[in-house]
C-alpha cells in the first residue's frame, strides 16, 4: 500500500470514529500513523518519537514522502551518504585554486 492509500486509509478511519462521538486527538493519529510504517522506517519512526512536539497528521505524511523519496534517491542512485561526501570532499575550493568560473 502506497503513502497515499495508507493516509487517507488512517484519516478516514478517524473521521468515522469522530462521525460516532469518539474523536481521535491529532497526536494519537500521529502515533498510530507512526507505528503502520513499518520495520525499513524504524529511524524515521525514532526521529519523529524523540521530538520536542509531535508533528500534526498533515505534517507526518509529508515528513514520509520526503523521507521517502530520500531513501528511494540514495538506493536509486547506488551511493550513500558517505560517497557524496567524499566525492565532495576531494574538489579543490582552496584560495590556491586558479580555476575561473
């Protein structure tokens, strides 16, 4: 199940459950959200829990998307965080360096 499906999947089961006077408070939400995304977002789930505050519901789905499309861009791409740093890391940007722009 897509992001998408599985939002508005959570979203209306709260809406229903307020339809019958048993309102779903919006960090409540969050937290069940949070538990449904499963064992490859343990890290996001823990970065989201450590918070000061809890982001609202509209606000986790788009933390997830961008966390998603994060890790479909590393995996995508066969590197890693520590590759990019490297490669970045051996351009010369010195005073010494005579290239013109």
């Amino acid at each position: 199940m897509n992001i998408s499906d599985y939002s508005t999947n959570v979203k209306n089961l709260a809406d229903a459950l307020a339809s019958i006077r048993a309102p779903v408070d919006d960090e409540d939400l969050v937290a069940v959200t949070l538990n449904g995304f499963g064992k490859n977002y343990s890290q996001f789930r823990t970065s989201i829990v450590v918070r000061e505050t809890f982001p609202n519901f509209q606000d986790l789905i788009t933390l997830f998307i961008s966390e998603k499309m994060r890790v479909v861009g590393i995996s995508s791409n066969g590197g890693s965080h520590e590759s990019a740093f490297y490669s970045n890391s051996n351009k010369s940007r010195g005073r010494g360096d005579k290239t013109s722009f």
